[in-house]
C-alpha cells in the first residue's frame, strides 16, 4: 500500500492505496464519485475523463498514486452553490446529450478546450473532442453546445464556473 494524499473537487482526502489502483478506481470506489465513468477502461472513450492540476486526463490512465499532491477536479465538482457551470448548462440549454453516459467526460474535456481556447472553430472543437466518443448523438449538438458556452463567455481559467457569473 501506498499513502497518497490530495485534493478532489475542493476537499482535502488522503488514503492508502494499492499502487496498481486506477485514478478513476479510487474516485469511484473509495471516494463515491461515481459521476465519473467508465466506458473502456483502455484509454479510448474518454468517459473518465477528470482535471488534474487543471489538465484534462483519462483517468483509467492515470494511477491513483500519480495524483499524490495533485488537484482533481471530476464533473461532481463544476457546479457551484446550485448553479451548473456554463459548459453543463449549455450542454442542457442545446441537448448536447442522450443516455448521458459520455456527458461527464464530454463535459469536463469542453471545459478543458475552452480554457485553452476560448472561441474555438468549429473544426477546432471536434478536434479536441475526438478522444471522446459518443454512441448516441452523432457529436452535432455536443459541438453546439460548446460553442453556445463558448459564446457565453466560458472561458474562465478556473474549473469552477461560479466565478464568472455567465449564464447560457
Ligand atoms: S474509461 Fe477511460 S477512456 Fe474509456
Ligand atoms: S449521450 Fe449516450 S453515449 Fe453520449
């Protein structure tokens, strides 16, 4: 076992670990966070999708222990105080979903591309959203959906969308 320590979606956690735990393992299984999904678990959908120290990450790709003294931020940790951050409000403002199962991951990985680049092209989000896979809504309104949070302003360096003030 491993000790690890660090902060996920604003609270400081510390745990022993196996060092072969998953990152997306720990959030779920020892944190409850289970609005992180898992879709493969080889790296290839995109689901788990989760911030750490701000970067966007496959977290069936990360260890557990490579977040020792990291900040994780997963989709349970973008709303603040009751309000969705814009990007999970423009995903619900244009449908950017179906069964909902890569939202958390699509989402997480818009906030990411927004952060980097704040009026994308059209191109430019596909692009950054190609490591995410969708099975159900062929990307046209998740593409939408970026580009109204993109139009509304996302484009906060932070995670958290509370200090924007920006409603799509
Ligand atoms: S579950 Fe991590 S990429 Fe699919
Ligand atoms: S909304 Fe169903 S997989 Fe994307």
């Amino acid at each position: 076992m491993t000790r690890i320590s660090l902060t996920v979606d604003g609270a400081r956690v510390a745990d022993d670990v196996e060092p072969r735990m998953l990152l997306v393992q720990y959030l779920r299984e020892r944190l409850g966070k289970t609005g992180t999904v898992i879709g493969c678990d080889t790296s290839n959908c995109g689901a788990c999708t989760v911030h750490l120290d701000g970067e966007s990450v496959k977290s069936c790709n990360v260890l557990a222990v490579q977040a020792d003294g990291c900040e994780v931020t997963t989709i349970e940790g973008l709303a603040q105080d009751g309000q969705l951050h814009p990007v999970q409000e423009a995903f619900r403002e244009c449908h950017g979903l179906q069964c909902g199962f890569c939202t958390p991951g699509m989402v997480m990985q818009s906030v990411a591309l927004l952060k980097e680049n704040p009026q994308p092209s059209e191109e430019e989000i596909r692009l950054g959203l190609e490591g995410n896979l969708c099975r159900c809504t062929g990307y046209h309104n998740i593409v939408r959906a970026v580009q109204h949070a993109a139009g509304a302003g996302s484009t906060s360096t932070s995670d958290t969308g509370a200090e924007q003030g920006v409603t799509a």
